[in-house]
C-alpha cells in the first residue's frame, strides 16, 4: 500500500512553519496514541488508532528534520526512504544505508553540501565555486533617469599576487596536499540515516593547505585593487532597477568564474516633478487673478516649456495632461504623460488698500447671491440638511 503524504498525515500545508508541525503532531498523538485507545472489546479500533499513531509519528520525524525535510519536499518518500530504489548498500563511506545509486548521484550533495553557493565538485578534486556578486548604489538625477547618461565607477578588483604568482605560499614554497580531505576538498560525514559530502573545514574545498603564507598576499594568492568601469544607464530607468555588469564582481574560487556586477538606482528627489511610472506630475501655481479671469501660461517639462490655456473661473486642484511629455519607459518604450496640478494662491501680505479692495470685490460678488461661488454654495447646502 502506497504511504501517505506526510503533510497529509499531520494536515498541514508543505510551507508549514515547524511549530505548526509540532502542534499538529501532538494533537493527533493525544488522540491516538495506543495508551488512550485500550478500549476492551474493539481491538480493531484499537488497532487502527495504534497504526495511525504510527504513521503520524513517522511523519513527523521526518519533517521536523530540515535536512530529511528538504529531501523529502524534492523528491517525495524515495528521498527519505531507505528501502526506495534509489538507495543501495555499500560504496564510499557507506554505514547502514550508505551510498546512493546512479539515479540519486549527487542529490543529497546538492542539499547537504555545506559549501558556498554554486559549488560543484562530487569528491574527484578541490571544490569550484562561482564567486560572489556584488552590489553598487549610484544615485542620479531625474533628468539622467529619463535621458539616460554613462556613469564612471570604480569597483573592487583582485590581481594575482606577483610576490608568490597566485599560489599563496611564501616564494620559495609550495602549497601541500591537506591531510584532512586528501586533496578532494571535500570530507564526508555520517548524519543520521545519511552519508552527507560536506566542504573539507580545513582548506575550505581547494584541497591544498599552505604551511608558509605570501606575506605580501596573507596566502590569498591575489590582492585587492581598484577598477574603473564604464556604466550606461538607459533612457527612461526607474527608481529601484538593477543593471547587471556580468564578470565584475568577486573572483571564483578554486578557478570557478567570476561572480557578477549588480549596480542599484537611486533616482534623486526632484524639485519640480514627481515620478509615477512613466507619467510625471508638478504641481503649478497661479494667482487668484489668473484663475478667475483665465489665462495663458508656460509650464515646465523634463525637456523644456509648454504652454497650457487656464480658462475662466479654474479651481485649485484642476488637473491638466499634457500627453507624451512624460518619461519614455526603459520597458515600455512609449512616452507617459504630463500632469499639471493647478494650485490657486491666496494673496499674502495684503496692504490696507489691497485689503480694502478685496472686500469691496467680496461684497460686490455676494450681491448676487452663491452664482460666482458655486463650490460655497454646494457646501452651505449640504450643512443646512445635516442639521435640519
């Protein structure tokens, strides 16, 4: 009869964090557990309850480990089982269940390994990893976000050491053989059911120890330097994108290939305009005068004036859309909008001539009723029937 999946067993999903786990299997081992379930005269139910005691039990030894856990959420019970065909006895470092078949070569050297990301390597010879990727912020302004622009920057390099050549051993020495790992960079260890490849803790997976150190290098065999590197930012990158420089960043290990460059966008805060994908947006003010009779006014765009027609009687907070004055899209290619906020300024710093003027303009407006306030009588409108 074919097993049951273990999350199916507990009820619960596979992205269950351990402590759900746990809570799931002690509450079906107080329910069936063979201690409560001794009932005289039903053996059967008995029975059942003990098996699926059993089964839950099985279960959650298996996904409270991490390790079986990972092996069995990849490749179901032949990961975990020990009777699956993709075990057999004997082999290198083979202890109970020991080595692994054709079919399974490999498999738990990739989830067990203990080494640095992108190492490959099965115990034949010194681990090869890719080296590690680098990041670069790089802060530009909102007009080289929207044209583009080539930046300069200057990155960590690594050069070979020319005291030792990149062997890291004092001149006149040479690397030897690490007596842990016998050369192949990796050890192999006994956990649990498993015979687990994990990266040799003495020469960190080159298979070489250096007894006498390049003074000049620390042994590295390399020394950090400085490079300069040409970046060009495309037209229309936003804010958060990435441009990946590919080989520039930290060297591989062992002769593995280099890892890559990654440069982050910071696009810096405008003075005018804010960006909203590919559209912009500025905020636009205009005198009393000038919303109420109308007028003809230059706006700015990201590259150079347009002219908008305010007409007669416009409240603060109209909106105008310039099309395709926006930000033509790294990804999108097509050009995003303007979109002009038309803010209405209240006179300050009024003289008492000014101010007298003003009044006599609001009694005069007021003679005939809300018509030139209409926003005023709408509101006035809606207070009367709130409190009526």
């Amino acid at each position: 009869m074919a097993k049951r999946d273990y999350y199916e067993v507990l009820g619960v999903a596979k992205n269950a964090s351990e402590d759900d786990i746990k809570k799931a299997y002690r509450k079906l081992a107080m329910k069936y557990h063979p201690d409560r379930n001794q009932g005289e005269g039903d053996e059967k139910a008995a029975k059942a309850a003990e098996e699926k005691f059993k089964e839950a039990k099985e279960a959650y030894e298996m996904l409270s480990d991490a390790d079986k856990r990972a092996a069995y959420d990849r490749y179901g019970h032949a990961g975990v089982d020990p009777n699956a065909g993709g075990f057999r006895p004997g082999g290198p470092g083979a202890e109970g269940f020991g080595g692994f078949s054709d079919a399974f070569g490999g498999i738990f050297d990739e989830i067990f390994g203990g080494g640095r990301g992108g190492g490959r390597g099965r115990g034949d010879g010194p681990q090869v990893y890719r080296g590690a990727d680098l990041k670069y912020a790089m802060e530009i302004t909102l007009e080289e976000a929207v044209m583009g622009v080539e930046k300069t920057i200057k990155v960590p390099s690594w050069d070979e050491c020319d005291a030792c050549h990149g062997s890291g051993a004092k001149p006149g020495t040479k690397p030897t053989t690490c007596p842990t790992c016998g050369g192949n960079g990796t050890v192999r260890i006994q956990q649990g059911f498993f015979s687990i490849q994990q990266t040799c803790p003495r020469c960190h997976g080159s298979g070489k120890i250096i007894p006498e150190p390049c003074v000049k290098c620390d042994g590295l065999g390399k020394l950090k330097r400085q490079k300069t590197l040409e970046v060009k930012i495309p037209a229309g990158i936003d804010d958060g994108m990435r441009i990946r420089s590919s080989g520039n960043g930290e060297p591989g290990i062992n002769g593995g290939p280099p890892g890559d460059l990654y440069v982050e966008i910071h696009v810096k805060e405008h003075s005018v305009f804010q960006r909203d994908g590919d559209d912009l947006h500025c905020n636009v003010p205009v005198s009393f005068a000038q919303a109420a009779l109308g007028s003809d006014i230059e706006v700015p765009t990201i590259g150079g004036k347009a002219a908008i027609s305010i007409p007669e009687g416009t409240q603060s907070g109209k909106t105008f859309r310039l099309r395709g004055k926006g930000v033509k899209g790294v990804r999108s290619g097509y050009p995003g909008d303007l979109y002009c906020h038309i803010q209405v300024e209240t006179p300050v710093k009024l003289t008492e001539h000014q101010k007298k003027l003003l009044k006599e303009l609001d009694e005069s407006l007021h003679k005939g009723g809300n018509k030139h306030s209409p926003q005023e009588k709408s509101w006035t409108d809606k207070v009367k029937d709130l409190f009526s």
